[in-house]
C-alpha cells in the first residue's frame, strides 16, 4: 500500500482510469459482435448500419489512446471485409 501522497492519489486515479477503458474496450467488442452476428445472419443492411456503428466506436478508442490506431484500423478493416462478403 502506497504510504505518499501522491502515490495514494494515483492508485485511485489508475482505478478509475482501468475502470472507462474497460466501458470502452467493452463496448468496442459488443459493436463488433453485432457485425459479426448480422453477417452471419446474412443481413447486408443490418451488417452495414452495425458497421458504421462499429467503425465510430473503434475510432473513438484509437482517439482516447484505449486501442493503438493500426489496432483499430485493423479491426475496422476485417470487419469491412466480412461485410463485403455478404451476398458473393
């Protein structure tokens, strides 16, 4: 257990911190899931409305540095790709 300060300061700082990295990343991965299920499914208008969904979320986590920006642009581009492919 930290015994300065600041110290103190910083491990409830880091907490809260983890804690809206994890809101993100989480709802980074639900988006995803949703792609991911309405391809499946087939849905080319439902995959491509998730998509747009998906692609904002990932843009937000590369902005607030949760995800590195070529991880989201990675992520961004499979999915696009998966979406491409529906109805080939």
């Amino acid at each position: 257990m930290p015994q300065i300060k600041s110290a103190k300061k910083r491990v409830i700082t880091d907490a809260k911190r983890g804690a809206a990295n994890q809101a993100v990343r989480s709802s980074v991965k639900t988006a995803a899931k949703k792609v991911e299920a309405a391809v499946a499914a087939g849905d080319k208008d439902q995959a491509k409305a998730a998509f747009v969904a998906a692609e904002s979320k990932l843009a937000h986590a590369a902005a607030k540095g949760v995800l590195k920006k070529e991880t989201a642009s990675r992520k961004v581009a499979r999915l696009a790709k998966k979406v491409d492919k529906i109805g080939q």
